[in-house]
C-alpha cells in the first residue's frame, strides 16, 4: 500500500482570487512507514501574499524568485502521487489550489484524482471526535503528536506532522488482531479469559532494557488517550500470575 501525505503552502487563502502554491511537501508511505522518498518543492508564484501569509509560512518573494513556477515541476509531481492515496488535512483547501495550478500547466493534466485517490483526514476527524477543534494542532495535542517543533507553517513540516496524527487516527487496538469488544460480541470477562495465564502457557522471562520500558510506557499512554483512559494491557496486567514461570 502507497500512501502519500501532502501539504501546501500558498499566498492566501483562495485560489479563486489569484493566489498560488509556493511550496508542496509530501511524505511517502510504504505499508504505513515512512520510506524516505520525499517530494518537497518551493514554487515562485508570480503574485503578491496576502496579508498575513507571510507570517504563517515565513516565505517571501525574494527567497522564492529563484525557485521553479509549477508548470517547470508538474510532471515529476504527478508522477509522484501517480496511483497513491493522496493524505491530506483539509483536502478542499489543497486540492482546489492543486487543481488551479494544473489548469494553469495545461488542460492535458487534469485534476488531482485524475491520478490518486484522495483522504480528508479533517473528515475522518469530525467524525472521531464530533463537536471539537480538529485543526492540525488539536490533534496533535489529543493523539499525543509531538509538534513542538512546529513554529510555522510548512509544507513538509506539516506533512511529516499530519504523517504522524493519520497512524494515530487509524491505528486502533483492532490492528494487533484483538479487535475491539464491541466488534466481537464480547465483555471484558470474555477479554479476561482469553488471555487467562493457564490458557496462554508458560512464556520465557525477558528482561527489558531501560528505553524499551520508556517507549512502552509512551505507547500506552496514546493507547489510553484513544481508549477513553484504559486500553487491553490495563486489562492484562490486572490477570492473576502464573503459578510457575520458566526461565531463562
């Protein structure tokens, strides 16, 4: 599965009005990890910024007079996204000015979802957490994303954060194969017997280094910030030991 994050920076906030792209940043996924294949490209948009959208992006004309116009990069920027699923936050916003800039390239390369899919990661928020702010750093804050990094606004920036907060959105504990209760019909008596210690067997003792309990720890507290403050290895921690253990 190839899936790609995407973000843009423009020079204000309609392309209806003239404005353009000045820089598109996009992170590539392989089967859900980062491959190291980035896209990023500063565009010279042959306009004015808006007011205030400098101080978002912290771009200026002049660092951008010598940069490629889109029409120099589009080929290799569909190429890019040819057959992905295109990730983006607020994907209207984005799309729309993407759109604009291929019209402008030439009738001949279409619109966005001529050549990926795309995924609105804002939609997928509103409906996980209905009535909240859903901006970028909200959920950061909610899934417990690291962006304090993030001063201003930038495409690649943005896109590695958004990276981030889309396996937080989707990354439920049915992914490790327990699925949840509800799904299985199940109560927690069912989620209890089912990893009883005399069910599972005797295991190997394995001590655990420092860092490996830290990042343990960190993991179970997005789990638990996901779960409405309990996530299964709550529930598995309270089971009874077993009565012998082998050791190594």
């Amino acid at each position: 599965m190839r899936q790609i994050i995407l973000d843009t920076e423009t020079t204000g906030l309609e392309w209806k009005k003239g404005n353009r792209v000045v820089e598109i940043g996009c992170v590539e996924l392989l089967e859900r990890r980062p491959s190291g294949r980035n896209f990023h490209k500063y565009l010279k948009p042959d306009c004015e910024f808006e007011p205030g959208a400098q101080e978002v992006t912290g771009l200026t004309l002049e660092f951008l007079a010598d940069k490629p116009r889109f029409e120099e990069v589009v080929e290799e920027f569909l190429a890019y996204i040819d057959g992905a699923e295109v990730i983006i936050h607020n994907a209207a916003f984005d799309v729309g000015f993407l759109d604009n800039e291929l019209r402008l390239a030439g009738s001949q390369y279409g619109k966005v979802t001529d050549h990926c899919s795309v995924t609105d990661t804002l939609a997928m928020a509103r409906a996980r957490f209905p009535g909240q702010r859903n901006s970028l750093d909200a959920l950061c804050k909610r899934l417990g994303v690291d962006n304090t990094h993030r001063h201003l606004h930038g495409g690649l920036l943005d896109a590695q954060i958004l990276g981030d907060v889309y396996i937080a959105l989707t990354s439920g504990q049915e992914e490790i194969g327990f699925g949840t209760m509800e799904e299985e019909g199940g109560d927690a008596a069912q989620v209890r017997h089912a990893f009883d210690a005399s069910n599972v067997g005797l295991r190997a003792r394995v001590t655990p280094t420092a860092g490996e309990l830290e990042a343990h720890a960190k993991r179970l507290e997005k789990l638990r910030a996901k779960g409405g403050g309990s996530c299964l290895w709550d529930v598995l921690e309270a089971l009874p030991a077993p009565v012998a253990e082998a050791t190594v």
